[in-house]
C-alpha cells in the first residue's frame, strides 16, 4: 500500500509511521510505501519552529538552527536583511534553508545597537528605553532606581531588563518665571498690605533639583513667600513705600541661597505691586495733604515775613528821609489822579509848607508867594 504527498518549496514534512517518525521530506512529490502511515508539515517562512527531540532528529541538521540564549543575551532573526524575530532567553529553534536567513546576538549590557525602524518594529517597546533631550534640555539616567550619569542634548536608546531596569527623566534648564500674587502681610507698625511679587530663576544642577523636592515651582514659591512675610513684619510702612531697592536686595540674599540647596539658580526677585486697603489709602492721601499744606503755609508765612520786614525797612528810610515821604504820597496822589481822571488840592502857603519842605520852596516874599 502506497501514499503520495507533495510538499511546496516553503514546507517541510515529517512522515511517521505507527505514531514515530521515520523520514524528513523536503519539497517535491513522495511516493510513501507502507501503513499506518502520518506526517507533519512545517512553514518554513516562518522562521521559529517547535517539534519534539525524536521529530528533530529526523530532520537534516543543514535545515535548521538551535540556540540558547542566556539572560542577558537578545538575538534578532533576519530574512533577506530585514528584522523579523525577536528573541529572548531561552532555546530557539529556526529554519536555515534560505540562505538569507542570519541571526544576530546582543548583549544587554552593551550598547544597543542602531535602532532603525524596521528594528524597532521587532523589538519589544519593554525592552528597550529610547529618549530625545533637546538642546535646552539635561536628561538624567537611572538603572535600578539609581542614578548612573547625566545626558547631554541628543538621542539615547538603552536596553532595559529586570536585572538591568533603566528609566530616563528629562530637565528643562531654561529660565522660568513665577508670579506670587495677592499676598495680605502687616507690617511693623500693624498695616496691612497685599504684595506682589515675581520670581526669575532657571536650574543649575538637574541631578540635585530632581531629587532634592518634590514639586520645584511650589517649594520656591514657599521660600520667596516666606522671606518676604519676614521682612515685611519687620519694617515699617514709611520704610516699605520709600525702599522698594532695599526690599528687592534683602530678599534676594535670603533666597539665593536657599535656592541654591535645591540646585536652583534665582536670577532676580522683584516687588511688582504693593497695594494697600482702601481706608489707608484715604488716610495717606489726607496725610500727604496735611503735609503739603503746611509745607505751602511755610512758604507763604515766610514770603510774608519777608514782605514785613522790607516795609518795616521802607518805614525808617522814610523817617529818615522826610522828602522821600512826601514823594511817595505825591506819587500815590498821581496814582490815584489815573484812576478817577484828576485830584485837586487846594492848599495855602501854609499847607504847601506842610507838604513840602521849606528848602524846596527857596526864599518867600512877604506875601507868603513863591
């Protein structure tokens, strides 16, 4: 009794005989002889395969390959030159009758290889780690929840195994802005006031600000809030609203250092608003009042003093000066004459003696005529 098989160029067979295999069969037409008579085909195109130790034996050791791979061992398959297997720990088995057929062992301890992206279609996204750092940017590499070393700006790619786990953290280093705002505070002498503040700071150690705090922006804010409430408690409201420089100088000492315990680096504390309630505001606008009032009622007492004592001079030139006086009152007569069209005055010799001197007249007759 006769069986006859075909087997295609991308197959394999194994044939049994009462259930153990007794021959391998590679492409082309059989003609089998006998009974009780099965087989076993095999997808060469494939690659892997698995089969029982007695069904390996009876294949050819040119049409296949075996491999153990360590734990810390990787292997990718190819055909043709392109990635098609991925390969773990453990034994594998794959089909070696295409000659494209190569396979490739990697140690996860060495650097990864090139990740292409026909690579890293076979790869497994747990196995390998892969981050960009950009140019403004540090990343910080940890292998089994430690920190190995930093990255500068570029593309990294790690393998990553429970041995061996890695992670990737990225930092920015730019320059960042915080605003603290609508921060109510009393001062020395019992004022309240609401402060605005602003912060510029950038990192200067990624490794330290990464692993110093939990939250960068919220600790720093703490630590400017803090700082300025102590200085504001201790000065005054005169002292707040005439030194804003002073202010501005005695935070960032305060800050600056303790920044610098958490790798940050603080470029510039600045006071944007003070604003106070709007009670003390009408009190300062009454007392700025007040004092330029009196600052005004200064100026005019002394423009007054002055003008006192230039006419308590004018008095005694004067008294001094007889003739000077009666020119002055002729002038105010004329002054007057101006306004009203004209002034007569009727006097005799001896009124014209009373308002003027003897000596202006020069010698009288004996009428009393000039």
């Amino acid at each position: 009794m006769y069986k006859t098989i075909r087997v295609k160029l991308n197959e394999r067979a194994v044939i049994f005989k009462n259930g153990l295999p007794i021959r391998a069969c590679g492409p082309g037409r059989h003609v089998l002889w006998g009974l009780r008579l099965t087989e076993q085909r095999f997808k060469t195109d494939q690659l892997l395969f698995d089969a029982l130790p007695e069904v390996r034996a009876a294949l050819p050791a040119e049409w296949f390959q075996e491999i153990t791979l360590g734990k810390r061992q990787r292997a990718v398959l190819y055909a043709d030159g392109k990635p098609r297997k991925f390969l773990r720990p453990g034994t594998h088995r794959f089909w070696t009758v295409d000659p494209s057929v190569k396979l490739d062992v990697f140690d996860v301890d060495e650097p990864l290889p090139e990740l292409t992206d026909e690579l890293k279609l076979v790869v497994p996204a747990r196995e390998i780690v892969e981050a960009t750092v950009l140019a403004y940017q540090r990343g910080l590499l940890y292998v089994q929840g430690r920190l190995e070393r930093l990255l500068e700006p570029g593309r990294h790619t790690f393998w990553t195994h429970p041995e061996k786990e890695v992670h990737v953290g990225v930092i920015d280093m730019r320059s960042d802005q915080l605003a603290i705002v609508g921060q109510d505070l009393m001062t020395r002498d019992k004022v309240t006031l609401r402060l605005s503040l602003t912060v510029e700071y950038a990192i200067e150690d990624p490794a330290l600000a990464a692993h110093a705090v939990t939250n960068l922006r919220d600790t720093i804010y703490t630590v400017v809030q803090l700082a300025a409430r102590d200085y504001v408690s201790a000065a005054t409201l005169d002292e707040l609203l005439e030194g804003r420089d002073a202010m501005t100088n005695a935070l960032e000492q305060q800050v600056i250092g303790k920044a610098a315990k958490f790798g940050v680096r603080v470029e510039r504390v600045g006071v944007k608003d003070v604003v106070l309630p709007g009670e003390m505001k009408t009190l300062l606008n009454r007392v700025i009042e007040a004092e330029k009032e009196a600052a005004a009622n200064v100026i005019l007492r002394r423009e007054e003093t002055a003008a006192t004592r230039s006419l308590a001079n004018t008095a005694r030139v004067m008294a001094d000066q007889p003739v000077l006086l009666r020119l002055k009152e002729l002038d105010a007569m004329k002054d007057i004459a101006s306004q009203i069209g004209e002034v007569r005055i009727v006097v005799g010799a001896d009124g014209l003696k009373s308002l003027l001197p003897a000596d202006l007249l020069g010698p009288r007759g004996n009428n009393g005529h000039v």
